[in-house]
C-alpha cells in the first residue's frame, strides 16, 4: 500500500508530489499517462511561465523541468506511459501501463490533478461540412512545437482564449496568414497581456460578438462564415463574412477531466465542472484531494503550482494524523452577482491558520468596483479593484477572525462604482 497516489505528471501533479514528499511522507507514487512528465507545459514553448514562482521569466519546458529536478531529488516512485482506468471510493487505483500491465494500487491518500481538455467542434455544434484542417488550438500547437508540423497557411481562430491567441502568435512566427481571431463574447477570454502580443503586436484583428456559423469544404476547409451575434449570442442574418482559409483553430473553453472524480462518486460543483473542496483541497471523499486544473480551470501555471502544493501538503498531514479528520463545521462560499464561481467552495475554519484563500472569475467587464463579502444581508469584507476581466481569475484573502463570525453561507460578489 502507498501512502499517496497522484494522479496526473503535469505541474499540477509534479508539485502535489513534491509537497507530499516534503511534508513526510515516503510512499507517493506518480502515474502519468504521456510518456513524459511535465504535461501540456511540454508543447507550450512560449516564455511567461514562473514570474510568481520563481521570479523569472521561463518557458513552459523550463518551468516543467524545474518541478521535474526537484521531483528527482526525492523518492517519489514514477509510473509514466500508464493510464489510470478508475479511483474507487476506497482510495484503490486501477491503471494499465505498457512496462507494469494492468495494477490495482492502494493507497491511503489520493491527489487526483488530471489537468483539463479541450472543447471540440462536436461539443459546439457548428453547422457545415466535414473536411479536415479544423483543429483545437492545442491539438495545433502540439503539431507546430513538438511534431514539427504546421497545420495551415490560411487560418481562422474561434476563440479568444489564452491558447488560441498564443497560436495566432505561433502561426505568424512559422510563416501562417492568420486572418481573424473570432469571439463569441463582447470580451476576450484570454490574459490582457496575450491580447496585446499575440494578436496587436501581429495586426491580427479581434472580432467580439462574432461566432462561425458555416464550414466550407470538401476534402480541405475551403471557407468559413463569420456572424455577428446579438446579446443572446444568437447570429444575426446578413452580418455574414466569408473568410478563403485552409484551417480553423478553435479556443472554445476547457473543461476539466473528472471522469474519474465523478466514477469515485466525488460531487462535482456545475459552475466549476471540478470537484467541490475544501480550503486545503479535499474533496468530499474524505482523503481525496483535487487540485490544478481538474478542480476549476487556470489562467496562471504558477497559481496551479502553490494551489497544489497546498493539496500535497493537506495529503500529507491527512496520512500522516492517520486519516481523522478534526476539520469540524464548514463554511459554504456562494458566488453573487458578477461572479462565475468561487474555490474553495467549503472553508473548515479549524483548518484556517490566519486567513484563507478565495479564487474565482468574474461573468463580466468590470471597470471600478468592490469585491464584497456578504454574510447574509450583511456586507462584512470589501476589496476594492481598479478592473477586471473575466479572462483573469481574481483572488481575495478571507481572515479567519472573519470565517469565526460567519452565520451562514458567504456570497462573493462584484458591486460596481460609479464614476
């Protein structure tokens, strides 16, 4: 039996086990179903990776590689090529591997950081033909950094998100016309920052409240349809423009892997699509902790790296006080007006040292507001933000003087200021 099990050797998973190991314990084994560790940051080759962990500007290979020697210093066991089949209620993890054969492994402690996938065309349902070239941002991204490929020369994106503007960038670097970045939303889903240098930087224009509404093709994307959409994101008939392209890149949305959370029978919170946890990253299975994007999707690598370490670290001590939990009474956190979700979704105020951590998104532009904390009709914290973005998750600091007084649910909500 081990003492922890991770599921997942992305940065998530790489930094659970590192935690784990530094809070004591010995027995941790890492499965990763790709043949090496480091996940999706091995294809992602852009810099920005490490300003808040390391303080210095890395690519994603380099930012994996740093977790990845400080993996090596300790005796976590590794298990790469291996696909973890299901996680029962009992903590036991059935996986396959091409060197290990089918193994059902148990373990008193289980980090589940599967990380999160792609949205598809199937999952969109967008009308027109079936022809190749259209391709998830990261399926393409894959193809340009890491098999040597380039998908097009002619490229639409849908999408505004992170990896789809980084491909606007990546595509224009390797000779690619990429003629439009297409939004569905009246803002863009992805970091400011990547606005400005992926699409600006290049003359890439950005249409928001825009969707495709037709693929056109035989054998190859011939052309796409772009609509304008009304505030219900319904098309709006004669806005259509036909774009001449060989390629569609679509940056629809993440969604987190939780087919083994939900087979574990884990609730699964529907703002997130990732478990409900606690304030160390417990799910409700006691003993089970999700964390990374498996639990809500990020927009940071080093926000998934101490979220993490914060999981491997609660595994620990979880194993090692021998399972009991003296959590006591939690505090359930509710999203208000303006915000999409909140994690943790339960805060255990015993578990609390001096104040706790709060992340979610906004459902909107925000120009001058507050942040506020409501215990019932009582508004008990404020914070107050200059803007914000719905591509950017936002964090606030709950004190645990605060979480003591609490009466009931808190609501996290956006109050705008008026000019």
């Amino acid at each position: 039996m081990y003492d922890l099990i991770v599921v997942g050797g992305g940065p998530a998973g790489l930094a659970a086990a590192c935690a784990a190991w530094d809070g004591g314990l010995r027995s941790i084994l890492l499965v990763e179903r790709d043949r090496d560790l480091g996940g999706i940051l091995n294809q992602c080759i852009h810099n920005g990776f490490g300003l808040h962990r390391f303080q210095e500007e890395l690519t994603g290979p380099e930012y994996a590689a740093r977790f990845i020697e400080l993996l090596g210093r300790t005796g976590v066991e590794v298990r790469t090529d291996t696909m973890v089949l299901e996680v029962t209620p009992d903590k036991t993890v059935h996986m396959v591997g091409k060197e290990t054969g089918y193994r059902a492994e148990q373990a008193r402690a289980v980090v589940l950081a599967m990380g999160c996938r792609e949205r598809t065309r199937g999952a969109i349902n967008i009308p027109g033909t079936r022809p190749a070239g259209v391709f998830t941002a990261g399926a393409a991204q894959r193809y340009v950094n890491m098999e040597g490929w380039l998908p097009g020369r002619r490229v639409v994106i849908l999408g505004s998100g992170d990896i789809g503007l980084i491909m606007a960038r990546r595509m224009t670097l390797e000779g690619a016309k990429v003629l439009a970045c297409v939004e569905v939303m009246p803002y863009s889903g992805g970091l400011t920052r990547n606005i400005v240098q992926c699409l600006q930087d290049h003359d890439i224009p950005l249409y928001l409240s825009h969707t495709v509404t037709e693929i056109r093709g035989d054998r190859r994307v011939e052309q796409v349809v772009v609509s304008e959409v009304d505030a219900q994101r319904r098309p709006i008939p004669g806005t259509e423009r036909v774009f001449d392209c060989d390629t569609l890149l679509l940056s629809v949305g993440l969604i987190p892997e939780n087919e083994l959370t939900a087979q574990a029978g884990i609730p699964l919170d529907p703002r997130t699509k990732g478990a409900v946890v606690f304030e160390n990253m417990e799910t409700a299975l006691p003993g089970v902790f999700a964390c990374g994007n498996v639990a809500h999707v990020h927009d940071l690598v080093d926000f998934v790296s101490a979220e993490s370490e914060r999981a491997g670290h609660a595994a620990a001590e979880w194993v090692l006080r021998g399972g009991a939990d003296d959590g006591g009474p939690a505090v359930a956190l509710v999203n208000g007006d303006g915000v999409s979700y909140t994690v943790p979704q339960r805060i255990r105020v015993r578990h609390v040292e001096t104040g706790c951590g709060v992340f979610f998104r906004v459902n909107r532009v925000c120009g001058a507001c507050r942040i506020v904390v409501r215990d019932g009709e009582r508004t008990v914290a404020a914070f107050k933000r200059e803007r914000l973005n719905p591509g950017e998750m936002e964090s606030i600091t709950l004190p645990r003087a605060l979480l003591e007084k609490a009466q009931g649910p808190l609501t996290v909500a956006i109050e705008e200021v008026p000019a």
